[in-house]
C-alpha cells in the first residue's frame, strides 16, 4: 500500500502569517513518526549547525 504524504508539519500552518521553512536530517533506513526512528547524533548536529547559521544570519543581517 503505497501513502501520499505531504512534507510540511507546522510550517504549513503559519506560512500565511509569517516566513517559515523545515531543516531535514535523515533518519536510519528512512523512518519518520515511527517509534523505530532514529537519527544519528552527528546528524542531529548537523541540522543543529544549519539552524544556528540561519538564525545567526538572520539578526546579523543588514536591513
């Protein structure tokens, strides 16, 4: 049975109120919302560093 999923979560929601966005890391064998997943510390890193230099960017940014 195959699922048509849309990838969104609460970005969705308040797009319409303000700019919003998702940051992926990869979970093993490619789980997501199962009680199996799991996701690498150094990944989780990874998506820890992205998120700090975008925000870092963003109040650092010249108007």
């Amino acid at each position: 049975m195959t699922f048509k999923t849309i990838t969104g979560h609460d970005a969705l929601a308040i797009q319409k109120s303000v700019p919003s966005s998702l940051i992926f890391v990869p979970s093993q064998g490619g789980l997501s919302h199962n009680p199996r997943e799991f996701t690498a510390p150094a990944a989780l890193d990874k998506g820890y560093a992205v998120l700090t230099e975008v925000l870092w960017r963003m109040v650092t940014a010249k108007a």
